[in-house]
C-alpha cells in the first residue's frame, strides 16, 4: 500500500480528472468534457487516460460496468473512497496554500 | 478530411507503450472521432479538436514510456507539475540547444527538407496523372476497345451507354491570306457526349447533322476563333471553307454552328475543327452500362466485330482497357522509377538524418548526465529531446512543403512537357498533393521524434546517474553503435541503389546527345506541306508539283541545296520488306523504315552515295521500281553480297495478314548509310524510295543554306502558293531544333537521377563521415591508451579506416540488388547502356573511394593525438 501522502501534490491533470469523477460514475469522453467546460483546460484522450490509468493503479478510482444504453462499449470510472480521501486532503492542501497567499496580500483578482 | 487525421491520429497511437495501449488505445480513437465528429462541418472548431489531440499526443506520450520504463521515476513525475507549465521553458531550452549548433541544426533541415521536397513533387505528379479521374462524366466506366476491331455502335448497344468514334484528320482552310493547316476531327454522334465537349457559344451537332448527306457543319476551337475571327462574336453562322487531303470530296463549305469551350479536355489544343462522322463507327471508347463488367463485355464484342483489318493481328485477344489506364500506360514506367528514386532519396534523408540525431544524442550523454545530476526530471530532458527533433521535423517539413509549393509551380509546364501527356484535367490541377504531402509528412515527423527519442531510452536504461562512470565515455558499440553501423551500411547500398541507374542515364544522355545521325543537321530549315489529293490524283502529279516547288526556292539567294522528303529523324511507321528469294530461300522478312524523297534529298541532308547510283529523272511509275538500301539493312537482307541489282519488295505492316504477293519487286540500285530513323533507332534499317514513283500528299522541302541565312520561310511560303495557292506550309522549322526536342526526353531522365545520386552520394558520406568522426571523438581514449603501449599512428588510422570500409563494403554488397532492381527499371528508357559489370565497378570504386577519404580525415585526426594530454586530461 502506496503512503497516500507522497502523492501529494497532484498533478493539474491527476485533480480535474479526479475532480470530475466526485459527483458520480463518468466515461472518459465525459471526463473530457466536463473538464473542459468547468475549467476551462482542453485536455487530449492521452491525458485523460494516462490521468485515469494512475488512478486506478492508486486504488483512488475504478471501474464500473457500465449498463448505459451507448452502442459503443465504453468504460465508466468511479471515485473511490480512498480517492475521495486523497481528494480532500489535495484540497485541503491548496486551501491552507491560500491561506498563506491570502494573508501575504495576494487575492487572486478580488477584491482587496 | 477527418478520417486523414482519424488515421494519422490511429497510426500515432501505436506509439504508446504496449500494455498503455492494449488497455485505452480504443477509447482514445473513439474519443478523438467523437472529438472530431462533433466539430461537424466547422473549420475553426475541427482545427482546434485536431491541435489538442495532437498536443496531447506530444504531452502524454513520452510520460507513458517514462512510467512503463521507469515506474520510480513516473511516481515522481505524477508529483510535479506537468501537464503544460513548463512546456514553454523547455521549447526555449529546445531552441537554444539547436541555436548552440547551428550547422547541425541546419543540415538535417536541409536534409530532410529537400527529401520531402523531392517526394511530395514525384508523388503529387503520379497522384495527378494515375489517381485522379480523367476529366470526363463517370470515367469509371469509360473504356478503349483494344484493338479497335470493326464493330458498329448499333451492335453493342446492351454493352455501352454511349460509344464513340472519331477519325484524325487534318485539314486546310482556305478564305484568308494564306490557307492554313488544323488538326481536326471527325467525330460520331456520342463523342460529345462521352467525352463531355461542351459549347461556349453556338450549339452542338443535331442528329439529323449526323445522318447521311446531312448538311456540312463544324464547330471550331476558342483558339481558332481568337487566331482567325480575331474572337467575332458574330462568328456562328459563318461559312468556312476547308478540305481534307484524303476525303474524295472536294472544296467543302462548312457552316460554323459553334465555339468549342476550352473545358472541352479531350480537345485540349489537339483539335481545331470538328465536323460529324457520318460513316465507319468502329467504336474506340465506350461508357460500359452500370453493372456491365469489362471482362465479358470485351468477349462479346468480339464475337460480333467483323472481319479485321490487315494491322490488327488474329490471334490478338480485344480487351476493354480503362481509359485512364490507356492515357497513362506510355507513363507509368517513367513514374514508377521517379516515385522509386525519391523514395529512395527520402529514404536516405531520413537515415542520415537519424545517424545525425544518435551521433549528437550520442555526444550529449555527457550533458544529459551532468543534468541529471543536478536534479533535472528525466521527463524534462526526455520532452526537450522529443521537441528538439520536432522542432527538427517541423521546420524541415514547412521548407519541404515550400519547396515543392515553389517547385511544382515553376517547373509544372516543363514537367508536362518533359512527360509529353497532359495532365488530366489540365496543368493547373497538378498541384501539392494532400495525401502525397501527409504520407511524406508523417515518415519525417516519425524519423525526428523516434531518433529524437532513442538517447531517452539509453537514458532510462541506467539507473541512477553515474556521473564518474559516464564522464569517462565509452567505447562505441552497443545498441546505438549498431544502429549507427546500420544506418551508415544502409546510407551507402542506398546510394549505390541509386548510382548505378544515375551512371546509366548519364551515359545514355551522351549517347543521345553524341549519336551518329547518318546527316547533318545544321544550318537546315523545313517545312512540310499537304497536298489535296483531288487535285494531284496521281504519283506523277505530286511528284511534279513537289519538284516545281523545289526549282523555286534552289533559285533563293544564299540557299546551297534542296530537297523534298521527310525529315531525317522522324519515327515513320516501320514497314516490312522481303528479298527476292534466291537459291537458299529463307522467307527473311525485315522490319525497316521508307525514305521516299527526291534526287536531292541526299545532298541536301549531306549523306553520300556509298554505290550505284542516286534516283534520276527516269524513275517514273512507268520504269522499273527502284530502292536505295541502308548499308546496314543490306548486310541484313544479302550478308557478304552486294546489294546493289537485287531486288526487295515492301509487304505490309508488321504483323499483318493478307497477301504480298500482288506487290511489285523493286530494284536496288545504290546503297547509303544508315539513318537514324530516331532516338531508339538501332538497326538503322531503311529503304529509300524516288518521289518520282512513290509521291504521297505529304512531303518536306528541306533547305541547306549558307551559315547565317535567315529562315527562308517567306520565300517557301511564296513559292508553293504561287504555284497552288489552296497548299498549306506547316511544321516549319530549323530541323536542330526538332532533333534537341527528340532527345530531350532522355537528357530530363538523365539530368533527374543525376542529379538525386548526387545527392545521395552526398548524403551517404555525410553519414559515413558523421558516425565515423564521431567514433574517432568518442575513443579518443582508448586511441591514446593505444599509443600510449606502443601503437603507432599509423596502426590507429589502419584501424579506422578499415572499420569505415567493412562499414562500406556491407553496404555495397546489399546495393547491388538495389540497384539491379532499379537498374532494370530504368534500362527501357535508355539508349546504347546496358546494366552490367562495369557499371557497378565503377559506382562501386567510386563509393569505396569516397567512404575511404570519409574514414580515413577523422582516423587521422584521432592518430595525431598526444596520448599523454588525453589521459591526463582524463
């Protein structure tokens, strides 16, 4: 069992694609997609699948059988427990993280 | 257009690491087609879904062969930022890194640049001629009967659509200054249609034009128009008269009932004049009805064709031939040995741009090393490799394509022309060709990021960084020594490859150029003219006009000779003549060419008497029938006999049935030498014939005058049209201008593969010299440990060169095959060469030649070394 804390930080990738999956099962395109239109980031099928292939090796995703009506025999991803774990604690990073920023007078844009 | 990138984005997925690929490669090709899918018919939107597919190619792939390699390293590299922060730094590192080597930067650009240059060119012209459509409607279905059996259009109605028939015909219109000369046809009722000849003013024929002793009509060519109405638009409706020397029917009146539209392809400037075709419908092209098959269309349209004309042999089986395919049957062996030669030369472009990259990768372990060291992520360095040889790849491909861009433009026309076959639907159409260009494009760009890549892999293979041990350097072999030996062997068979059938065409060029004609040439102009056979019925009748005519221009000032008949150098149809048979009969039958000319032809063209003697004003129809014989054909017909008092006898066309025996015996009364009848004439076979018993419609009067007389045209075209002013001049000319145009083919041959086994020859030592200098740099080391217990220089350099040598030799024995198989490619193109031993000595000696010179500048440089410094250095 990989010490989950030397997988921190994420990668940006390694995040949106984890991110993605927190609300429920997604196909890769899905993924894709929905990164795309939360943030922005244009990502290809290699950095999604390279992002999800490493998931799955850290047991932080895994896959579903997907029963969806698609003609095309897609493979679904879900989050795990233990990624939701590693999530948290990525997320938890980047808020103390700004916190640090914060308080030496960087805002990112707001209001100051 | 998206299933090229579909296919170029598939091909690129095979580059991932195999147990990547096995489990993804299949959702990532349906992704990226639901990618593209979804941009629909949007430019802008597909260019985008194209740029991040392809982006995300360059990013993920080597940080999957980086976690297959080394997962250690990947767990690391899953930690650090690395999806696009430091792509921009590690482009600028890219940059500088080539900035730092300018000549190395510059010489695989230029070498990969003018390999696909040279293939995107060759590849875009077989594309044009051989893959798109002729420029007719449904020209799948468009097919040649071969040979043309005599079949009716009415009898293979099931078969075609629509079947076409036409005779070429030439014919001179009279009503202006001076009558001229056009190429016409006659043509039957579906040619129109078939062949898509459309009107830009006026209109069609009508079928009742086409039925017999319908009314005399035409439709010009634009160009006739413009040259000859001054482009009238009042032109339709017109009436022209003209004739046809071979038409029983005298002077016609033909009505303009139209202007040919210059879209009009299968015109294309060859046809001026077209009138309808109202008898003899032997179909010559046909468009097979849907669903009706070649092969048993051919069958029983042979079963219903009628007696067959002498020419077409018996026993030869009809076949419906593409049309396509017939229009560019003459071509493919020229386009396949172009296409075969630029692949080679991308080949060897390639491969010494792959040398290149392991040789510097090589040299940079060093570097890497050091880097490594430092606490540099073997991913970055990997990524700046992989962008280095992109960069590489990029710029080479923009300079190819530029250069083809440029190429194809400039020299299209003189492409055409060398080729001597238009291009299907015109010389603008032949342009950069988008799957000849992507196909190029894809081979470079792979050849820069996999030999970009391959120091990443010898990277990864160690461990940890061993800057002591790397530091040191090492002996060259291993992998990448292999791989260098390989590419340099290859470098040097390709180069034979292509040297061998270089030397070939270089040779036939010089003989092309230096052939003995049998005349000469110089300082003669011709011009031929047509006379209408109604009014010159019979042999004496021409023969007269053509001798008044000739009496004519003798008396222009500064004019030395005359003489009627054909030009030298013309590819007549051969005929087959016999001898008479004496005791020991064989039944030997020659093919040769006719000469019928008058008493001064000879002179004229300079070409002596060698026995007996010339024609005289009595050889007349009425006299005896008299030949002169070649000396060679003569050696043919009576070996160690004097041809001179026997008698031949002319029977037909090669292959021809019928019976030759109701044709008259002629004497030979002198021999002459051979004449070349032509570029791939080697037999020099010919009879000569007196104008005076053998006048046709057609001749030459070829004028010899003093050097510097200007062309006497004015006072030719004077002569003949005070005698009969309906006789056209035409082909007019200096006869050297016609002989450089019938070797221009083969000198374009020559100059073409020249000029890509120079560059091959170039490329190959640059290869040997690269990976061989470098092998010198690299055991600098072990050179001075060498020397250092006892070795001489000269043993060093021994030791180089030899390498360098079995390097070559390797090479040249897998050349060899090479070269024969395109050697044999090219021979039937060339004259008075043949692929055998001495060739391949000479290619040979000069490859060993220049391999040794290559070897032995950086074993001598090695040689010279103080050992001493070296080690200390160390």
């Amino acid at each position: 069992m990989p010490d989950p804390a030397a997988h921190q930080p994420l990668t940006p990738a390694v995040f949106h694609v984890l991110l993605a999956l927190a609300d429920g099962p997604l196909h890769g395109y899905a993924v894709m997609q929905r990164v795309e239109k939360e943030s922005g980031i244009e990502m290809g099928p290699g950095t999604v699948y390279g992002s999800l292939n490493r998931l799955g090796e850290l047991g932080w995703i895994e896959e579903v059988d997907d029963d969806s009506e698609d003609r095309r025999r897609r493979r679904s991803f879900r989050i795990t427990r233990e990624g939701r774990a590693g999530l948290e604690r990525e997320v938890g990073r980047m808020v103390r993280l700004t916190g640090l920023a914060r308080s030496r007078g960087f805002a990112g844009g707001e209001a100051r | 257009m998206n299933g090229v990138w579909l296919f170029l984005y598939r091909s690129a997925l095979r580059l991932y690491p195999r147990r990547f690929r096995e489990a993804y490669a299949d959702l990532m090709r349906d992704d990226a087609r639901d990618l593209l899918d979804e941009a629909g018919g949007d430019r802008r939107t597909r260019a985008r879904s194209v740029r991040r597919l392809f982006l995300d190619l360059f990013r993920s792939l080597p940080r999957e062969w980086l976690r297959a390699l080394s997962p250690g390293a990947a767990r690391r590299a899953d930690t650090r930022p690395a999806v696009a922060s430091g792509l921009r730094s590690d482009a600028a590192a890219a940059a500088r890194s080539l900035s730092r080597h300018p000549r190395f930067a510059l010489g695989v650009v230029a070498l990969l640049g003018v390999g696909i240059a040279a293939c995107t060119i060759v590849a875009s012209v077989v594309s044009a001629y051989t893959l798109r459509p002729l420029p007719y409607p449904e020209p799948d279905r468009l097919v040649a009967v071969s040979p043309a059996v005599p079949v009716e259009t009415g009898d293979v109605e099931d078969l075609f659509e629509l079947a076409a028939s036409w005779d070429l015909d030439v014919f001179t219109l009279l009503d202006a200054d001076a009558p001229e000369l056009v190429y016409g046809r006659w043509i039957s009722p579906d040619y129109a249609e078939l062949f898509g000849v459309r009107v830009e003013s006026g209109r069609l024929f009508t079928g009742e034009e086409y039925a017999p002793g319908g009314p005399a009509v035409a439709l010009i060519s634009r160009g006739l128009w413009l040259r000859r109405y001054g482009g009238d638009p009042e032109v339709i409706g017109q009436r022209l008269s003209a004739f046809t020397s071979d038409r029983p029917d005298d002077a016609e009146t033909f009505t303009i009932v139209g202007v040919v539209s210059e879209e009009s392809w299968a015109l294309r400037g060859y046809a001026d004049f077209l009138t309808p075709l109202r008898a003899d419908r032997t179909v010559y092209v046909g468009r097979l009805r849907e669903g009706v098959p070649p092969g048993p269309a051919a069958r029983a349209l042979e079963d219903r064709a009628g007696p067959r004309p002498a020419w077409i042999p018996e026993d030869a089986e009809v076949e419906l031939v593409s049309l396509q395919e017939q229009y560019t049957a003459s071509l493919r062996p020229v386009l396949g040995v172009g296409l075969a030669t630029v692949a080679l030369v991308l080949l060897i472009a390639c491969g010494n741009t792959a040398a290149l990259l392991l040789v510097r990768a090589a040299g940079r372990e060093r570097e890497f090393t050091v880097r490594r060291a430092l606490g540099a992520a073997r991913g970055r360095i990997g990524r700046q490799l992989l962008l280095e040889g992109g960069f590489l790849s990029g710029v080479a491909a923009l300079l190819g394509l530029g250069l083809a861009v440029l190429g194809l433009g400039a020299f299209r026309g003189a492409l055409e022309a060398q080729l001597g076959i238009a291009v299907p639907g015109g010389v603008e159409s032949l342009t950069v060709d988008g799957r000849a260009l992507a196909v190029t494009l894809v081979i470079a760009a792979a050849t820069g990021i996999v030999f970009g890549l391959v120091p990443l892999a010898g990277l990864l293979r160690t461990s940890e960084p061993g800057l002591r041990e790397e530091a040191r350097g090492s002996t060259i072999g291993g992998r990448s020594g292999r791989i260098q030996s390989a590419i340099v062997a290859g470098g040097v068979a390709l180069s034979l490859t292509l040297m061998v059938p270089a030397a070939l065409a270089v040779g036939s060029a010089r003989n092309v150029a230096n052939l003995e004609l049998g005349f000469e040439p110089t300082d003669i102009y011709r011009s031929g003219m047509l006379l209408r056979r109604a009014s010159y019925p019979e042999v004496e009748d021409r023969a007269a006009f053509f001798e008044r005519v000739a009496e004519r221009v003798r008396a222009v000032p500064g004019v030395t000779s005359v003489g009627m008949g054909p030009v030298p150098m013309d590819d007549g149809a051969p005929r087959v003549v016999e001898p008479e048979p004496g005791p020991d009969a064989r039944g030997l039958r020659v093919e040769t060419r006719v000469y019928v000319h008058d008493a001064g032809w000879l002179e004229t063209i300079s070409t002596p008497l060698l026995a007996g003697r010339g024609f005289l004003p009595g050889d007349t129809p009425a006299a005896e029938g008299v030949a002169l014989v070649s000396r060679e054909l003569g050696a043919r017909l009576w070996p160690g006999d004097d041809p001179v008092g026997k008698r031949l006898r002319v029977t037909d066309m090669p292959g021809a049935g019928g019976d030759p025996s109701d044709r008259p015996w002629l004497r030979v009364v002198g021999v002459v030498p051979g004449i070349r009848g032509g570029v791939s004439d080697s037999t020099r076979f010919a009879i000569h014939r007196p104008l005076g018993q053998a006048a046709g419609v057609w001749t030459n009067v070829l004028v010899r005058g003093q050097p510097g007389l200007g062309s006497p045209l004015e006072e030719i075209r004077e002569a003949v049209g005070e005698l009969d002013p309906t006789v056209a001049t035409a082909e007019t000319g200096w006869l050297t201008t016609a002989i450089d145009d019938a070797r221009r083919p083969a000198r374009f041959l020559a100059t073409l593969l020249a000029g890509f086994a120079l560059v091959a020859l170039a490329l190959a030592v640059l290869g040997l010299y690269a990976v061989l200098s470098f092998a010198a740099a690299r055991r600098t080391r072990e050179v001075a440990i060498r020397m250092a217990i006892g070795a001489r220089g000269g043993q060093v350099a021994r030791a180089f060169l030899y390498r360098g040598l079995a390097l070559v030799a390797a090479g040249l024995l897998v050349g060899v095959v090479g070269a024969v198989l395109l050697g044999r490619g090219v021979e039937t193109q060339l004259h008075g060469v043949e692929l055998g031993v001495p060739v391949f000595a000479l290619c040979a000696a000069a490859l060993v030649l220049v391999g040794a010179a290559a070897a032995w500048i950086p074993a001598r440089r090695a040689s010279r070394h103080d050992p001493m410094r070296i080690l200390r250095a160390e």
